[in-house]
C-alpha cells in the first residue's frame, strides 16, 4: 500500500495492509465492488479445493462451509447465527417477506431503490406500495404502514438511509423494517438486532461468490411463512427428505435456501478475511480514498451526488465514459448515464490518481 496513505498507521493498520497484499493482487484498475468484489486468494483456493475434490469422488463437507458462513456473518451483523438464514438471493427472501404479508398491507419504499428490494411487493398485486425521495423516507411512515423497505446505501449513486431515524420512525407507528444490506455490509456498521429484517447478498463488499446470500429475522421468526421451504429447512434436514417436512427448524435456517454449495465453501474464507481485517478499518480505508477522487473531481470541475459517508461516488454526466475507461484498464459503472466509482479494500491511492488521470485526459 502507499505508504503516504492517510489514516492509522498502527499495528493493526499495518496487519490490514500486509493481509490485503497477500489475499488481492488486481491486474487492472478495479473501482467497480458496488457490481462485483474481487474474490480472496484463499477463496479461489477453497472453491479450487472443493471442485477438484468433487471431480474425485472425494467432496468435502460443504455443509460445515454453509454453516460457518453463517456464523461469520452473523458475527459481522452482530447477532446469533439461529437468527441467520442462508441462501443465493436477496430477491428471493424480499419475495418471502412479501408473501407473508396480509392483503392491503401498506409497504413504503425508496425512489428508485434497487429492484430486488421493491419488485416483489409490486407483484403481490394486493399491497399498497408507497414510495418516496430517499430522504423523505422516515417522515412518510405512518400509522397504517405495515413495513418500510430500503437499502442500508443505493445502488446508483451511494446515498445512505437514515437507518437510525427509519427505525424510531417504524416503531412509533408500529411498522416493520426490512434493511438490504448489499451495498453496506462489509463496510458500514451494521446492528442487524436493530431492525426487523436484513438481508445482504455477499459478492459484493464482502468479496464472496456470487451464490451466497443472507437474510436475518427476528428471534421470533417474524411471522414470516416458510412458503419455499425444502429440505434443507427442516429440523432434521436429512430426515426430510421425502414427503412433506414433519418438523421445520426452529431457527431462521427454516428459510434456507438449498444452498450453491460451492458459493459457501468459498463464502467461508472470504467472511474470514472481512472479520480479520475489521469492517471499521476497512470503513476507515475506503472512505479515506472516496474523499481523494471526491478532492480531485472538484479540480476537474466536476461535482458529485452528494453522498456523505459512502465508498461510491456517482459524478452525473460522465456514464459515456465507462467504455474509454474500461479499454484504458480502469472498471467503474455506468448507471443512467452517471459514473460510478466503488472504493474497497484492495484499492490504493494510485487506483484514485489513475481514474483521475483517464478523466482528465
């Protein structure tokens, strides 16, 4: 890393530095971890591990790989991993948590919101689903709203709820909380116990396989109906093989998906390394290089969405040039005609300088 770098230098910074030289080696300018993360040297290792063992004969134990994916997460969200469930989708739990709600049901959501978050409740048909400017979110509950659905950071442009002031404003109306997670989750703080439902795929910020996604529930299930509920979601999983479930798990794992067993022997080792490495030194690494390409877009005359706090930075009017940049060896995002820059652990301030450079040209 560059030693010129600003924020912390102790030890545990330096230990930061050493564990992402040895896991992420990028032969490109990669600025695009609000589409895809880069996968960990040791992921690619277990997956290479679990496939050739496959190809054998020989499979290893992918299950203990779900398991302790969960765990990790769960560790990382702050909560008991029997409040965890595991599956490849964050559609597909909104769609569960869509499903379990009574006919008229008011849902608000956020304009524009990424689509696994809000499309479910639209295909209800029977819901009233209310949506609102992001900002506006926690004044337009109401009593009567059944549930407020929001991503923890937007997609497009980075801009973070008011998640303190969505959750006080929810529970003086008596309304749930569902939080997406997926563009938060391995850089911001997240206190899942502080919100009914989450859920957070896992190959973005928290550089997994695509294939792992999680979804957290109260501890008391949430009155959620475990509509796609298989084997895996049974007490007893192996005892529920056939016919129809006898005894569905008494945890959140009673809304498993059966899960992309390769993803979570991969899953495994990535969410490892985010708890080595700490999401606050992480946080504190990402936004210290979103304010560098912040500072130097000002230089270039160009002014960002304003998003205070959050890795990706959106610069209106510049999405034309994400092919330029691509053929020049640096990956961003075009999104509506914005560019959209995603800061993570494995970028340097070279990295920002060089986007800069290909901007300024």
């Amino acid at each position: 890393m560059d030693e010129e770098f600003p924020g912390p230098h102790s030890g545990a910074m330096d230990t930061f530095e050493s564990l992402v030289k040895a896991e992420f080696a990028p032969k490109n300018t990669y600025l695009n971890t609000a589409s895809t993360g880069l996968l960990p040297a040791r992921t690619v290792d277990a997956m290479r591990v679990a496939v050739e063992s496959a190809a054998v004969g020989r499979p290893t134990d992918m299950f203990a790989d779900v398991e302790a994916a969960r765990a990790s997460f769960a560790r990382l969200l702050g909560v008991p991993g029997r409040r965890v469930a595991a599956g490849a989708s964050v559609a597909v739990y909104t769609g569960l948590i869509a499903a379990s709600l009574p006919e008229g049901a008011e849902v608000l959501t956020a304009e524009a919101d990424f689509t696994s978050v809000v499309n479910p409740f639209h295909m209800r048909g029977d819901l009233k689903v209310r949506t609102v400017p992001l900002e506006r979110i926690a004044e337009s509950v109401r009593p009567g709203t059944a549930l407020v659905a929001v991503s923890a950071a937007q997609s497009a442009d980075g801009r973070i709820a008011d998640l303190d002031a969505i959750r006080e404003a929810a529970r003086t109306h008596g309304a749930r909380t569902y939080i997406d997670a997926s563009q938060a989750a391995g850089w911001l703080p997240v206190d899942a116990d502080a919100y009914d439902y989450v859920a957070s795929v896992a190959f973005k910020w928290l550089v997994c396989p695509r294939g792992a996604a999680f979804l957290v529930v109260p501890e008391d299930l949430g009155g959620l109906n475990p509509v796609f509920a298989g084997w895996v979601a049974g007490e007893h999983p192996w005892d529920s093989c056939y016919g129809p479930v006898e005894e569905l798990a008494h945890s959140a794992r009673r809304f498993d998906e059966s899960p992309a067993l390769f993803s979570y022997a991969g899953a495994r080792t990535s969410l490892e390394l985010v708890e080595e490495l700490g999401v606050e030194h992480i946080r504190q690494h990402d936004l210290a290089l979103a304010e560098r390409f912040l500072t130097g877009l000002g230089a270039l005359g160009h002014a960002a969405v304003p998003a205070p706090g959050s890795p990706i930075v959106s610069v209106p009017g510049l999405g034309h040039r994400q092919a330029e940049l691509s053929r020049a060896g640096v990956e961003v995002s075009d999104r509506a005609g914005h560019l959209r820059a995603a800061f993570h652990l494995y970028n340097t301030p070279a990295d920002v300088d060089r986007l800069l450079d290909v901007l300024s040209g």
